[in-house]
C-alpha cells in the first residue's frame, strides 16, 4: 500500500500548528486504479481525527491548487487514507464545484 510510506502525524503537530496538513502529489502514472489525477491525504489530529477519510474542503483548494500548475479545470482525486475516497472537481470562474465518493477499505487498498 502506497499510504503506509506515510505515517499520520500525532498530537506533536499541534505544538507547531493548529491548522490541518494537507499532503497531496501528482499520480504516478504506474499507480492510477481510479483513473485519477493527483493523491491526497489530510491530518488534522488537533480537531480530534489523525486523519479524515474523504476532504470536499481540502479538494476544493487542491482543484485550485493543481488547476494553477496546469492540470485543467476537471480534476480526478484518490484520498489515499485507510478508508479512501474518490473525489472529483470543476474549476468554473469564480465557483468550484466538488463531489464524490467514499470508497470501502478494500476498495481504496488497490
């Protein structure tokens, strides 16, 4: 599994922020089992959840994020945490729209 090669932060992050970690990078082209885009995770264990399963308001800024590096409007997500998500995205002007899925662990394990 790709997301063992990152452990969730503990509580220490919290001495250092009180804002949430979101770790995101391109999707190799070898590892792409939904098709997508870019791979997320999100930890925030200062709001109680070492890591949220499934982020709309982390994908809303990543479709930003990565539509301004030139990925396009129409951004395809994986949310690599244990349970998994599969997130989708639409940068139209001034609104982006976000959806998707939350996929069973062994569906996210592929």
């Amino acid at each position: 599994r790709d997301r063992s090669l990152l452990s969730a932060p503990d509580e220490g992050v919290v001495k250092m922020t009180r804002r949430a970690l979101i770790v995101t990078c391109a999707a190799p082209q070898l590892n792409r089992p939904y098709d997508e885009d870019i791979h997320l995770r999100y930890f925030a264990p200062q709001y109680g959840e070492p890591e949220d399963s499934a982020t709309g308001s982390a994908m809303r800024l990543l479709a930003s994020y990565w539509h301004n590096r030139g990925l396009g409007r129409h951004l395809r997500a994986l949310q690599r945490s244990a349970r998994g998500g599969l997130l989708v995205s639409t940068v139209a002007e001034d609104t982006t729209w976000v959806g998707g899925l939350t996929l069973r662990e062994d569906e996210a394990s592929a």
